[in-house]
C-alpha cells in the first residue's frame, strides 16, 4: 500500500482493461479482472503484486501476469472457455509492512473481517485503512468475495527442492503451517564498561540465546521445520550501552500441524527458562497463525495430468511459503503449480527462473484453467 | 554536536562567563574557562555534557558543574589559589554519534590530528565538521591545546563497586582498556519459509553466535572482563526473510592489556571458524582503541589524603568507563575522584547518587585542585 504499489496496480489494472476485462476492486484493495465469457462462477487464478524489501521481480507478479497472458493467448486463438476466467491480484500477500501476510485473500474468503483488517497498524505506524485510501484502491466490492468455481495459483518455487531434482514444474499438494510471533525483552539499560557480567540483565544477550536455541530446534526436528529470526531491533542500540530491550520476529514452519505445534510450545517453555535466568521479561504476540493447509486432490491431479499431456512430469510437494491460493482451498477446489527457482532463491533481487520454464508454466495454467472450467466438482472423482 | 548538545554548551558557557573565567574554544569544539587567578599552568577538571541517546542527569555534567561550583565556592570565599583552575568541557565523550569515544580530549593533548577527527563521519552519515560547524562551536584555539600543570577528573562510578563495598568516595587509579569493533556479516538473503536450514547463510544467526561466544569469553576470562553487544542492524530486518547483512558492535573492555590482547585474539579467531562454518563473509573495523591508563600515583595519593582528612576514606579502584582524564594521563600528572552510582546503573535515565555523595564529591575536587596547584610534580616524590 505505499505509492509504489499503487503505482504497480495501476500499470496492471491498466493491461486488464487493454484485455477488456471487467476489473473489481473490493473493501480491502483486492483487484478482480473476469473475462466474462461464459455464465456461471469463474474459474479463477492469481497472485500478488507486493513485495519483500529486497525481493526479486517473479514472486507473486509471475503468477499475475501468466493469468493475463492465458486470457490474452485464448483470446487471440479464438478459444472460448465454458465459464468465466479470472485473474486476481491479492493486497499486502507479504506481510512484509502489514500483518498477518495474505491479508487481502484471507479477507476475501471471509477469514478475517473487514474492520479488522482495515485497522491493522503497519510496522511504520500507519493504518491499514489510510494507507489504501491514500493510493485510491479502497473498492466499492464486498468481502466475503464470491466464490470462484476453483482456484490454480501458478507461483515459482521460491526453494531448492524442483532444481536439486531435476523437475521443471511441480504440482502443489498443500501449504506448511505457519507460526509469526513479535517477541518483546525487556531488561536494563547499562553502562557497557562498568557493569560486570553478573550484573547483567541484557535483552540483546537474550535475543541472541532465542536465535540460537531456534536453530538449534530446527536441526532437531530436522526437515521440513524451518525457523527464522528475519527482524531485530535493539533499544537504544548504541555501542557502548547494554540494551534496555529488543523486539524481535521469529517465523516458525512445519507442514505437520502437530510438530508445529509442538515446536511452539518448546519454544514457549524455552522463553519461560530463559526469562528466568537472564532476570528479563518476555512478552509474545503472534502476528500470524496458519495452519497447513491440503489441496484438493482433483485439482492436483489435473496439474499433474496437464504437465504430464506436456512430456514435462511434474513432482508432487508441498510449499514452504504461504500464498493465497491456500486462503482459496478454504472455499472452493484449489491447488498451485510451481516452476523452479534457480539455487532456491528467493526474497532476493537475484531470484531467477529460466525462460523456458517461466513460458511451460503459463502454458500448464492455461490447460489447467480450461480443465477445471469443464470439471464438475460437485461429481466425487473415482480416485 | 547535535542542536540540543549546542544548547546545552550555550547554557553552560553562559556560567562560565558569570563567573568572569576566560572561555576558550579549540579547533574541534572542547571549551575551556579558566580563572586567571595566578601565573603558570592551570589545575585543570572538567569532563563532558554529551550524553548516550538514553542516559542520566550525572554522567559528565557532575565532573563540569562541580568544576565551576569549586571556581565559585573558593572566589565566595576569598581564597585565592597558586595557579589558574580550569574547567574543561570535552567533545565527544560517548561516542555515541562519532567514533572513537574520548574525541574531543585526545585530540586536545595530540592522540588524533585535527584533520582526522573533522574527517570522521557520524552513525548517522553526518561529518564531525560540518556539525561541528553548525553549532557554532569550532572555535579557533589550536590542538594539541597546551598541557596543564595537573588534571582530576570528577565523576560518578557509573558501576556497582562502591556501593557494594559501602564507599561514599573512590580514588580512581588507572583506567580499563577499551577495544571497540565493528562487525559486518554478509550472508545470503532468501525466503524464510521455502529454504532448509541446511542451505542458509544467515547473518542474524552469526551475530546471535557472536553474541553467545563474546557472554562464554567474559564468564570464563571473570572479572574484570565485559563484553558487549550493544549495536546490531539487519538488513532488510523482516519477519519472513532470512537477512543479507548484519553490522553489529563488540566492546571489549580489561584492566590488564595483555589480557585484553588475548580476549581480541581469541574472538578474532572464532571469528574466522563461525564465517566458515555457517558460509558467510565477516569484515572488521577497529571503532576504538585504548590501552589500558594507570593514573598518576602521587595524584592518587592526593586525592585519598583529601578523603581521609573528611574523614571518609577511599576505596582504590580502577574505572571500568572511559574518561577524558585517561588522555590527560599522557601528558600531565592526572587522576580522578569517584562517587557512587545507586545501584550501579548508568547510561540509563534511572541513572542517580546521592545528594551528599555529589556534595562531598565536589568538596573533595576543590581541596584535590588546591592541593594540586600547590604541589610541584618536577620533584620525586619518596613513595
């Protein structure tokens, strides 16, 4: 919601219209471009266009633009699907400035409220609601948003798993559950040459032992957990002062609910251990909770058969980053298809995916749409 | 040399002149008033009045206002002293915007040229000059500025010490050694959810280790020995990225310089084992670095004599903070006077002494500096 995005939703929403698309904007930013076509729920896809600080150009804008171009490339070949297409562009997907991430698809599946969402305080201090307001994208369309007849969110990889393999494509069956707390440490601002060691109360110690007890759990627990101290900001943050307290973001992963749950609670007892010893006090607040989530297994199977109908297998695995497709599996059938990312990087301006492969999955998408447009999904499958 | 440091010197020198001392202003904004009461070299005191971003009411003001009251206290009462009495006022005694700490009175007795310290750019990318500048305070009296006959320093201890072995006075008799470093790790930034820990080059886990191994050293090197993390930066500081770049500082403090070698050199060499173990590259820049002070033995002596004839005797002890009196140590007979801080805390707003600690501190500065203006430091004293 900064002038950049706004400025970026301009440009997008502008080669919608150059589509003749009917593009929607609802109460909390979400764009909406529908190719209606045909009568009856959309088959929808999309993505995000916001981004990390310091990410690359192919996350969430890939999946966006790769919906435009099947809408633009059936058009051109004079194909009509049987239902509407749609291409949907999800606000604040990151959470890199609002939390919790995948705000505006939660939103449009009716998983958090308007209000509550427009009140969101951002990590700059400002309002949810002002911010969109100020970049004109404050919509007229409610949320809940309706719901599409299924949903296929084409995304790269953004890790290492499709490339170490050898896969070009991969069929997503589900999202790792996620875990985002803020943790505040207070303790007592000092003179950093005159306070022994005993003395100490030191937030920044303690904020050192939790990343280090994290990684540590992470090696335990072993794959597929992931935790991640991205955020750390010392009080008064000076040289030569011990610090009087630290906020910091821990980010924990796993695609089993239960061993998620079990890490909370591990780290939960560690903070109450540590709190003790260092004579500090810890306070949490969790910023974003989601737990795994299981994609529709006949959709997965028609991105499998459609990368399949290309010569091009498709390894089946779950994500290790959220995306709104998953809010979207709460309403209607939903997968992804994911392209590699080159070494796995990602939230990085060096995030890279070949040619070859940014052009096979938009081809994937395109003949997954149309196989989804003429699925019943309210026939149970065979299999 | 921020504006509210300029008013703060505009206050304070305004008192200087209600007291008719001649105020002098050198190159690099120290400010000296001197009572031209006799002929010969001035018994120099004096301290600063620039503060940590959230420090106390004491930390230097006391050393200066206690300078002035004992310039007033004795012209109150008529009496005149064999030599000029000057009260200095230091730049730049944190060093909590410019490194190194100590600026203003190292460059004073010719530890740093002129040119280098104009040159030297603030945390927050503003040059020391141009600041300089701004307040209004780069006056014109050359450095090295001339050398006085004697200087004692009063100040509060800023520690636990006296106050732990119930002292109301400590004669201070050398200063610790001081290594400041500033880190920079630079790793690999990525997503936080999509890269396995076996693949991370993480710049916040380095740091976290760094600070875990710098707390192991000082517990195992004991007292005297601190060292501290009190400046950490990631970038770009989010929930769910993994960082590129952390800096960070390291304050190293001993009484004993080859100890303090060892712990550098222990710390350099971890430094190099944790950048290849967890892949990532650690660069180093020397911030500050002061060896060790042992103060005058017969200004040492003074200052416990003047306790003992209040009847209040002081404890010997070493100062855990860098003080301007330590660069006067280079070219006078120096030494300073200590009160206790409550609690030991400091650099903190909670910061506090006791009102007859304070006043019982001044007392003995203006019977040290009468001593001292009548002592002739050309002869060897028999101890």
């Amino acid at each position: 919601l900064t002038d950049e995005d706004g400025h970026g939703r301009d440009l997008v929403v502008g080669w919608m219209r150059e589509l003749d698309l009917d593009v929607g904007i609802d109460v909390v930013g979400n764009i909406i471009g529908t190719w209606n076509c045909a009568s009856g729920a959309p088959v929808m896809t999309g993505s995000h266009i916001d981004t990390v600080r310091t990410g690359g150009r192919f996350d969430g804008n890939y999946g966006v633009l790769a919906g435009l171009e099947v809408i633009q490339t059936l058009k051109e070949a004079g194909i009509t699907p049987t239902r509407p297409l749609a291409v949907g562009i999800f606000t604040n997907e990151e959470g890199a400035r609002f939390a919790p991430d995948m705000l505006g698809s939660l939103v449009y599946v009716g998983g958090m409220s308007v209000e509550e969402a427009l009140d969101v305080i951002a990590i700059d201090g400002a309002r949810f609601a002002d911010e969109l307001e100020k970049i004109g994208y404050n919509g007229p369309n409610p949320c809940p948003g309706p719901s599409p007849h299924a949903f296929v969110e084409l995304h790269i990889e953004q890790g290492p798993v499709l490339e170490s393999i050898g896969f070009r494509l991969g069929s997503v069956t589900g999202v790792q559950g996620i875990s985002w707390q803020e943790l505040t440490i207070v303790g007592q601002s000092n003179h950093a040459g005159t306070t022994p060691m005993s003395m100490r109360r030191d937030p920044a110690f303690v904020a050192a032992r939790i990343t280090v007890f994290l990684r540590d759990l992470a090696m335990r627990y072993g794959p597929p957990q992931v935790c991640t101290v991205g955020k750390v900001d010392l009080v008064p943050n000076l040289v030569n002062v011990v610090a009087s307290k630290v906020t910091m973001t821990v980010d924990v992963r796993n695609t089993d609910e239960a061993v998620l749950r079990r890490a909370e609670l591990e780290f939960a007892e560690f903070l109450s251990v540590v709190a003790q010893e260092e004579d500090v006090t810890i306070s949490t607040r969790t910023l974003a909770r989601f737990e795994p989530v299981t994609f529709d297994e006949r959709v997965v199977d028609i991105v499998s058969d459609v990368c399949q109908s290309f010569e091009v297998p498709a390894h089946r695995l779950p994500s290790g980053a959220g995306h709104d497709a998953q809010m979207f599996a709460r309403v209607c059938p939903t997968a992804m298809i994911f392209v590699p990312s080159i070494k796995g990087i990602s939230h990085n301006p060096a995030e890279l995916t070949d040619d070859a492969d940014l052009s096979l999955g938009a081809d994937v998408l395109l003949h997954t749409m149309l196989r989804l447009a003429s699925t019943d999904f309210t026939i149970e499958s065979n299999t």
